[in-house]
C-alpha cells in the first residue's frame, strides 16, 4: 500500500483551527449538526443524482449512522452518501468552505480574545467540518466517491497544521467521520446526550439518523406538513437547519398553492444579517425541491437579488429535477415561480408590519438596505416594495419611523405632495433653513440619513398619486412661494419689508459680478420666512456632500 502523503493546511485554516481547539464553548455540541448538515448534503447529491437516473456505483439506504464506542472513546459519523475524491477530499477539508467564516478570519487582529471570536464564528457562521476539533483531538475521515470506479481513501488530523491522506480498502460509498474524543468532551460519548443534542438541531434532517442502531429524528418534509401542525419551535430548528444561521427566524410563512403552479413551501425572515454587518454579499438562501428531492440548493434566479436575505424551501412537483442552470435562470416555469413567490413575500412582510409595528421597525431596522434596494431595482413590484419603507419623520421624534402610507393618510388635504430632506443626520436636518419653513408652516417632512435614500426617492418618484418631493428642489420652491404669497395676502405689513422688484434686480446684479464663479445663478424667490439668501437645486446637498468628497474637502 502506498505510504500516507502529508499535506499542511492552508494558513486560514490553522488559524480557525486554533481557535477553534483553544477556546472553551458552551456550545461545543454544535459539531453534531455540522457533521449531520454534511451528510444530509451528500445524500441529498446522491439522492439527485439518483432521481436523475445518472450512473452511481450504490444502492445503500440513504441514512446516516452514529455510533459511540466508549472503550475506545470514539465518536463514528457514518453516511451513505456521496462521498469524496481525492481531489474533493484536499480541496474540501483543508480549507475552509464557510465564506463568513474566513472573511472574517482573515479581517481579524492577531493577539483579540479568541473566546470571543469563537463564539462570533460558531454563532454567525459555523465552522462546519472542522468543529469536530472541539471535541476531538484526532479526526479520521474514510470516504469514497459514488463515481463509479472511484478508490478509497482515508484522511487523518490532529488539527495542529497538517493532515494525511493516503489510498484505502474496503471502503463503501459514502463517508465516515471517526473522532477521538478528547477527555474533557466525554460527556458526548453518552447516547442519551447525543440523541438530545440530534433531536435539537437536526430533527428535519429527511434522512434517518441513528445512534447505536436507534433512530433519532422525524424523518419528513415540514413544508408538506398543515401549516397548523407546525410549532414556533419546528420553526425554529427548521430554519436553523435550512439557513446554517444560528439566530431565530424574525417570521416565517407557510404557503401552499396548487394552480397555476404547485407549490409547497415554507419561507423566513432571519432576525440577524451578516451582510448588513458588513460581511460580504450573503448568497441566496432559498432552496429549490421537487418532490422533496433537492433540484438545487441556495437557487439563484429563484427570487430577485433583493430578497436574497429569504431563507427556505419551495417545492414544486412541475419542475423538472434535472434543471440546468440556464434553465434555473430563464425557464418559464421558474419565471412563474419567482413573480408569484415574490409577490407574495412582499405581501407577508406588508402584513407582519401592519401585524406587530414595534416588531417590524426591529427587522425593518436590519434588513431596510435590501428593501430600499428592491424598491430601485425590482421595477415589476416597486409599488408594493415602497410600501415596506419607513423613514423617520418631523413628525415624530427622532428614531421613530413611519411609511409612506402612514405620511399620505395623515397629510391635510390641500397638501400636494410628500415632502423629504436627506441629510447625514437629524440635526443638521432640524437646524437647517431648508427645513425651517416647512417647520414654521407645520408641514411634515421626511428625515432621509441612509446613503441610498436619495436614489430611493429618485427611483420611485411617487407615491400613491403624490409626488416626492425634496424640500430643497425647484418644486418645494414653488409651493413655498405659495404659501408666503398666502401668508402676505392675510398679513400686508409683511410684504411690505420684502424687497422691491428693482431692489431685488440690483441685488442679483451685484451677486453675479462681486461673488464670481462660485455663483452659477441668482434667483429672486420668495420662499424664504427667516433667511435672506439659501442655495438650492442644481444639486442637491447629498450631491453637494458628494462632489466636495471627490474634491478632497471633508465637512
Ligand atoms: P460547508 O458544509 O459549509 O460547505 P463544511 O466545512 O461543513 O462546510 O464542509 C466542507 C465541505 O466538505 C463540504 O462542502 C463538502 O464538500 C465536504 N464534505 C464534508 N462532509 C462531507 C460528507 N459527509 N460527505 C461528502 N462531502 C463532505
Ligand atoms: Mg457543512
């Protein structure tokens, strides 16, 4: 037999496996899940390829078998799926998968409390494969591919910076995972705890597990199951096991429909977003079936970029199960699914905010980017999409938001339009002389921070009829020339401190010689109730913010 090759693993990976063996957790039995999520992975490849009557070289049941030895303080993670070549073997369990994880491996400091980002990892995003260190001081991986024709081999660690890799027999399809418990973990050589700790996070595994020859979970597909018969609980776990997260789903829905297309599905909304945190662009997290047979798991094309934060499951038996990827893309069935799924997410969200608002401003709070960024690029549904906004208001007090429903319902009759003011923040917003009129006429206005808010309101124009208007625009000007012509008609001695015609000429005509370039024109308006002079309009102050950056001028 050829001798072991010794392979060191990549540098991101010692430092995680560092981590990961030198932290203590409270939550160490995550392991379990990881190693059951992999093998739930590689029944469902098999599963699929099974069902697409490609050539495989098993017939085994697909299931995943755990068994504890406590003599030899072994833990043995055995499945039936699809296995590993050499190839796949090195690329896979010597660097880390998990993007999350190593981004945010490689922005960590050397020498930060590594307690504490273990804990950040396993609760943000797992450490899949490799937190069987936590638990055990040597893993040995037997595994072989169900490629026909394909060897064994066998795949062995420490964790401290290197493996072996090294040709073996009598290997079946599939893979087995043997762990060396260390003596500080032996609590998870007891059945009963490792039956506890499966039936906490893997009940919907749609694979039998086992543990010492006795099944463990509810092998069945939640999202074919009655809507009433689901608890919060099922929920729970159910959208931990579909999104690999560790948070709570914010709300979930269950939706069945039967015509024009059939569909089965369950669908959440996290409580947490990594990309929001700054960590790179989340992948789609909605799960393509067919029968409950996985076409395509994290389906892109599915639902619009925007929703990519939507963890869940959509069955429809009308797919076909070997759908190409340009079919993924463009197919008219997948064209039907996403327009109607989409929709009725937007209707979901639209009903939990109307359901609970204090609840909704929390998720409103974490995911506004991805709705503002629909609300600009998913044109087919902009409508409804803008309806999700909430922005505060002068209205109310600072960090109070409403929607533009709530801003259109409340307006007097006679106002014309929504009017808003992005600024950096409130304060500068509050004290501006922009907003002051509005303020003295006891008009509301919308307070926009966001950096997308302008593109938001440029994109969506209006809202029910009324236009968005920004209180430093030539509109808001217009309206504003009203309302003094107005306010002078019931109050003539005010109008008579204004300027005259020829006073004002005068003026414009002293602007334009004496401030030079940096005027481009004077206007005479009668807008103004408590400042002489305000620039407006040819950019707005975002742009204006924009363009002094680009000069290297910093506010
Ligand atoms: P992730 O599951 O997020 O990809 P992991 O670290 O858990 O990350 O696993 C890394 C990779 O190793 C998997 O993507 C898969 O390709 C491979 N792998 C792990 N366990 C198994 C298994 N039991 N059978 C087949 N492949 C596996
Ligand atoms: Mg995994």
């Amino acid at each position: 037999e050829a001798p072991a090759e010794k392979h060191e693993f990549k540098a991101e990976t010692k430092k995680l496996l560092h981590i990961v063996a030198h932290s203590l957790y409270s939550q160490r039995e995550v392991f379990v899940r990881e190693l059951i999520s992999n093998s739930s992975d590689a029944l469902e490849k098999l599963r699929h390829l099974q069902a697409t009557s490609q050539d495989v070289s098993t017939e085994a049941p697909l299931e995943v078998n755990i068994s504890v030895d406590k003599e030899a303080k072994t833990i043995t993670f055995c499945d039936s799926g699809i296995g590993m070549t050499a190839d796949e073997l090195k690329d896979n369990l010597g660097t880390i998968a998990r993007s999350g994880s190593k981004a945010y491996i490689e922005k960590m400091q050397d020498g930060a409390d590594t307690k504490d980002m273990a804990n950040t990892i396993v609760g943000q995003f797992g450490v899949g494969f490799y937190s069987a260190f936590m638990v055990g001081d040597k893993i040995t991986v037997y595994t072989r591919s169900a490629t026909p024709g394909s060897a064994g081999y066998c795949w062995e660690s420490d964790g401290l910076g290197s493996y072996t890799l090294s040709k073996a027999e009598d290997v079946p399809v599939g893979t087995k995972i043997v762990i060396s418990v260390k003596d500080d973990a032996k609590e998870f050589l007891g059945e009963d705890k490792l039956q506890e700790v499966i039936k906490k996070y893997s009940n919907f595994v749609g694979f039998p597990i086992s543990v010492n020859g006795e099944k463990v979970n509810t092998v069945e597909a939640l999202w074919t199951k009655d809507k009433n018969s689901i608890t919060d609980e099922d929920h729970e776990n159910f959208y931990q096991f579909v999104s690999g997260a560790w948070d709570k789903p914010m709300y979930n829905l269950v939706y069945k429909a039967d015509g024009p297309i059939s569909i089965r599905s369950i669908l959440y909304a996290p409580t947490r977003s990594p990309e929001a945190m700054g960590f790179e662009r989340v992948k789609p997290g909605v799960s393509l079936y067919s029968r409950k047979v996985l076409i395509m798991p994290n389906a892109p094309g599915l639902l619009p970029e925007w929703l990519r934060f939507i963890q869940g499951v959509v069955d429809s038996e009308d797919l076909p199960l070997n759908l190409s990827r340009e079919l993924l893309q463009n197919g008219p069935v997948i064209m039907r699914l996403k327009s109607i799924i989409t929709s009725r997410i937007i209707k979901w969200l639209q009903e939990e905010s109307k359901r609970d608002v204090e609840k909704y401003d929390e998720f409103y709070k974490v995911f506004a980017s991805f709705i503002k960024e629909g609300t600009c690029q998913d044109t087919a549904n902009q409508k409804e999409i803008s309806k999700l906004l909430r922005f505060e208001t002068s209205g109310k007090e600072a960090g109070k938001l409403i929607s533009l429903d709530e801003y259109v319902e409340s307006m007097p009759s006679e106002q014309e339009h929504i009017y808003y003011f992005c600024t950096p923040n409130r304060k500068v917003g509050v004290e501006s002389p922009y907003y002051a009129p509005f303020k003295q006429h006891g008009t509301e206005v919308l307070f926009l921070h966001h950096a997308l808010d302008e593109f938001v309101m440029g994109r969506l124009q209006e809202f029910k009829g009324k236009r968005l208007v920004s209180v430093d625009s030539k509109e808001a000007n217009s309206v504003l020339e009203k309302w003094n012509k107005a306010a002078q008609a019931e109050s003539p001695e005010s109008a008579a401190t204004a300027l005259t015609t020829e006073q004002a000429n005068e003026l414009t005509a002293w602007l334009l010689t004496n401030m030079g370039p940096s005027v481009k024109e004077v206007k005479v308006a009668e807008r103004f109730m408590t400042y002489p002079a305000i620039v407006t309009d040819f950019e707005s102050p975002a742009v204006r913010r924009m363009m002094k950056m680009m000069a290297g001028d910093s506010e």
